[in-house]
C-alpha cells in the first residue's frame, strides 16, 4: 500500500534530475495533482527503466518508491489523455484578452527583465511587475521565513521584502522591453505613490511604457514608513481618492490591490468600484509574526507578510465577500469591474477554486519561489484536462459557477448526517482516528487488541474529523440519511 500524495511530496523535485527526464515529469505532474499527465508519462516508462530511475534517486533519505507510485496512480486513473486535443485556456479579464488565467504576483519572482521573460517562455500569460516607487528602498537580511508542518516546510511563508529596488525609470524601461518583445503577454505595472501627484506620474508612466495595466498597491503589509501600503487599502475614503484620481489620469485598466488585514473586504472593494476601477487584485500577505530564530534580523522580530498554502481559506473568503456581494456581482457580470484572485495558489485545483468564486484571472507567488516558473506546465494541463472531462470548451463557463453554492451557517442541513464508513482493507490500525475521537471529538470509536476500530452509531455524530486525520484515507462517507431521533 502506497499513499500517493504523501509519497510524492518527499521528492525533491531535482534540477535535471537524475532519475530521468520522463520519471521527473511524472513525478511533478503528480505532486501537482496533474494525474493525467503524471500516468501519460508513467505509461512511457518500463519495469527497467523504472527500476534505474529509483536507483538514480538522490533523496537524503531514501529513494523514492517510484514503481509503487507508478502502479497506485495508473490504477487509480484518470486514463491517458490525448493532449493535443484540449480546451483553450483563454479569457478576458478586464476586457484584456489572456491566453491563460496564470499571472506571476508583483513580488521577487518579477523583478527583472530576465525573470518576467523565462517565465513568458515557460507559458505564464502575464505578471504583475513587483511594485514601483519612487522611494529608496532597502532591504534587510535574511527576509523571508517559513512555518512547515509534519514534513511539509511551505505550509506559509513570511516575506519581509518591499518594494522594487531599482530605479523606478529602470523598472519602466524593462516594461517597455517586455511589451516590445512578448507583444502578447499581459504586462501590469504594480506602483506604489506618497502623493496624488506620485501615484499619477508613476500610472501615466506605466502607459506611456505601453503597459496593459496599472495595479494600485494598497496591500503591502510591511512598509517602513506610514501612510503606504497596507495604510491605504483599510481606508475605503483613500482607497476612493487615489484610485479616482488614476482612473481619470490614464486610459489603461486601473486594478487597486486589496489588504487582507482588515474586517471585512466589502467596504473597500465597493470605494474601488466608485472610484472606477476595472478590476481588483485580492489578496495581499496577512500580517504576522514567525519566532524562528534563523529568521532574525539583529536579534529583532517584526510583523510582515505572510502566505503560501495556509492562507487559501481566507483569501477564498475575501473573494467571496466581492463577488458574492449584489452591487460587485453585478458589476464583475457587466464586465464593469473584474477579480484577480491571489493566495495560496499552487495547484491547478487550488486556482479552480478561485475562478468558481467568480475571479477572471489568478496570481501565483510563493508556489513559483519554492518550486520555480516550470509549475505553469501543471497548472494550465490540469486545467485542461480537467475542463475536458467534463465537456466545457470555454474557461468563462467555470467563472462563479460555485457561488451559488455557498450558504449561510443558517441555511445548512441540520436534519441529516452522513456517517463516516471505515474500508477494512486500508486500515493499518494505528488508531489515530480512536484518539482524534476520544480527546476531540464524541468518544464514538472503539479501538480494542485487533487493533481495529468500530465506530458506535449511537454516539456518532457525523463531525467527520476521523476521516480527516486517518493516514491511510480508510475512512470514507456513507449514504446521508436522516439523524437518529434522541
């Protein structure tokens, strides 16, 4: 017994790897739940070749079972696909025509020219450049931390980093080479003013630069004077001035983008709609503080940005606090004002998610920094293959088609439940789901010498938080039926 996905994670994802070339793609498109092209690369490779490949493996600690995650992920499909024959990618957003929804995030993976054009190479559709000012930057050393979890050393990552470095001439000049020589990419300036007067020179620089766009950074948590960043995206009023007065400066599409380190994202959302913006960028790093001692920077600790993984859930709730508010729906329907979704994007299925919620376009950062540009490889064929299985030819007919679906706590069944159901054959006994029950949950499981666990109808509540811890996924759904009577 293999599970696949716990496996796969403890490869190391090797530059030029030893294992091969078609061994390492099966093995990235599976780490990045592409199990099309994962078992389409699998099928190519025979009993020997596998075999050299486990033993090239330069794991520090021991190979990766390759032949097992081989035989688990054929077995358990999807089957081989033909890819050349797979739905387009293409969509507008704010009235922009994208080849794909996959953007780099204004961040340190788009800080030159060189960056921006290998990721254009790779397959990436557009970036949103890191952010220009006019502002001396400097920054401090180490900057970026990480809190793993269980193995797992990305589940978020803090960043200390601000803005672009470079002069802010520099920054326009390498837009203007990008738009000359990738015509078809998207190309957003992220800038970042003190002044009205800054805030409109830097936009009108930026179309002049022939950029698509201009992004208005009213998010960044960490800058070190006041009144920037973060200062501005909690205050809808200044949030209304400065991108009112950018919109009726420059003819390009103006996309304020949003601080999560607030209440509620409606109030400033709405002062982006009235002061006319064309779309928003959503969601910036969450504020925090990582204790790690190897992340200190003179001894001292400080509040910074936080992503990665972790922060999906309220980035996925923010959005849904846009799209699912009447005034902003309307408008994302009339093409008045659309979203760009950010935050925790890593997979193809974590950016499925952000567009059912009613986003157009979606940003990636901290999955590119920990496993580099070639993640678009996954993102777009997953995508793909997963619009073709089921019939949809068009990527818009996916926008927002889950926001039907989310609910008040109020408007939830509560006259049903669904027990957990154990499959015998996968359980290894460990008992983890007997403890999980016992000391967070409703004592609903016994666990005895066969080291087998039985679930006690009687006591059962349906929470479900079983089948969440149990290793081995041996703990599934039963039919819904209703709750027992008292």
């Amino acid at each position: 017994m293999i599970h696949i996905n716990e496996e796969v994670a403890r490869c190391l994802l090797c530059t030029d790897a030893p294992c091969g070339q078609k061994t390492a793609r099966a093995l990235r498109a599976l780490r990045f739940e592409n199990r099309w092209t994962a078992n389409t690369y699998f099928s190519q490779l025979n009993d020997s070749e596998i075999a050299a490949a486990e033993q090239a493996c330069i794991h520090y600690d021991k190979p990766i079972r390759i032949a097992e995650l081989k035989k688990a992920s054929m077995e358990e499909g999807p089957a081989v696909s033909d890819e050349t024959d797979l739905p387009s990618l293409e969509l507008n957003f704010c009235d922009i025509v994208c080849e794909n929804p996959f953007f780099l995030a204004s961040s340190a993976i788009c800080t030159n020219y060189e960056m921006v054009a290998n990721a254009f190479e790779a397959g990436w559709a557009g970036v949103f450049y890191k952010t220009i000012c006019k502002q001396d930057i400097r920054e401090v050393s180490p900057r970026f931390d990480a809190v793993g979890k269980e193995g797992t050393p990305f589940v978020g990552f803090r960043n200390m980093e601000q803005l672009s470095e470079n002069p802010y001439t520099t920054d326009f000049d390498i837009l203007h080479r990008l738009k000359q020589n990738y015509p078809k990419k998207i190309v957003v300036a992220s800038i970042m003013g003190q002044t009205e007067e800054e805030w409109i020179e830097l936009a009108k620089m930026a179309q002049d630069a022939g950029c698509d766009a201009v992004e208005l950074n009213f998010s960044c948590p960490q800058m070190r004077l006041t009144g920037l960043g973060s200062d501005i995206g909690q205050n809808p009023e200044l949030i209304l001035f400065y991108t009112s007065y950018v919109k009726e400066a420059v003819k390009i599409p103006v996309i304020p983008k949003m601080t999560p380190n607030i209440m509620s994202m409606t109030s400033p959302a709405l002062a982006c709609f009235y002061g006319g913006a064309s779309g928003i960028s959503a969601i910036n790093t969450i504020k925090s503080i990582t204790m790690s001692h190897d992340a200190e920077v003179s001894d001292k600790k400080t509040v910074s940005g936080y992503s990665g993984k972790a922060v999906k859930p309220i980035a996925l709730r923010m959005i849904y606090e846009m799209t699912g508010n009447p005034i902003l729906h309307k408008a994302g329907i009339e093409k008045h004002m659309d979203i760009s979704g950010i935050g925790g994007i890593e997979t193809w299925r974590d950016a499925l998610e952000f567009i059912q919620l009613g986003c157009r376009n979606v940003q990636v950062c901290t999955a590119v920094m920990q496993y580099g540009y070639r993640i678009i490889d996954d993102l777009k064929l997953g995508l793909q293959h997963y619009m073709k299985e089921r019939g949809i030819v068009e990527l818009k007919k996916l926008v927002g088609e889950e926001l039907k679906n989310i609910v008040l706590p109020s408007n939830l069944d509560r006259e049903t439940m669904i027990f957990p159901k154990i499959d015998r054959e996968k359980c290894i006994g460990c008992g983890r789901c007997f403890i999980s029950c016992a000391d967070g949950g409703h004592q609903a499981i016994t666990f005895g010498e066969d080291r087998k666990p039985h679930i006690i109808g009687t006591k059962c509540v349906g929470c479900h938080l079983c089948r969440l811890v149990c290793p081995t996924k041996a703990i599934g759904m039963a039919k819904r039926m209703p709750k027992p009577q008292k």
